[in-house]
C-alpha cells in the first residue's frame, strides 16, 4: 500500500493484496467504481483518499500505512 494518485492527479492509495473473492466484492460494494479502478497489467486498486475509512476497515494494517502515507 503506498500513497499515490491516478492518472487525473486525484489523491489516493495504490493496494496489493493476494486475491481474495470476498475481499474485492466488499471493496467493491463499499467503494463506487468512479472513486476506484483496478490496473490489470500491474495488478493493484487505486482508490480515493476519499474512502480511506473502507480501507482501514477493510485492511487491518492500512492504520499504519495511512500514518505513515502522512508524514511525506
């Protein structure tokens, strides 16, 4: 998980994680496909620092990562 934006500069985070179906269909239902994307060839999602609370919900070490995101 790192801090990065997309391609239109909107701020956000690029996370990896092994494939998991439930994992994806939560992100999924709890992030709008406009405020995520999915990059096939490098396999990771870009989503919005909008939806950094899913996130943490969602990942149990994004905490860490997000704090850590900040001080750069």
């Amino acid at each position: 998980c790192i801090r990065a934006g997309n391609e239109d500069m909107n701020p956000g985070w690029r996370i990896q994680f092994d494939y998991d179906p439930d994992l994806v269909e939560a992100l999924k239902g709890q992030v709008p496909h406009t405020e995520r994307k999915w990059n096939p060839e490098e396999k990771y999602w870009w989503v919005s620092d909008k939806y950094l609370n899913v996130l943490k919900q969602l990942f149990s070490n994004m905490e860490a990562f997000s704090a850590q995101g900040k001080l750069l």
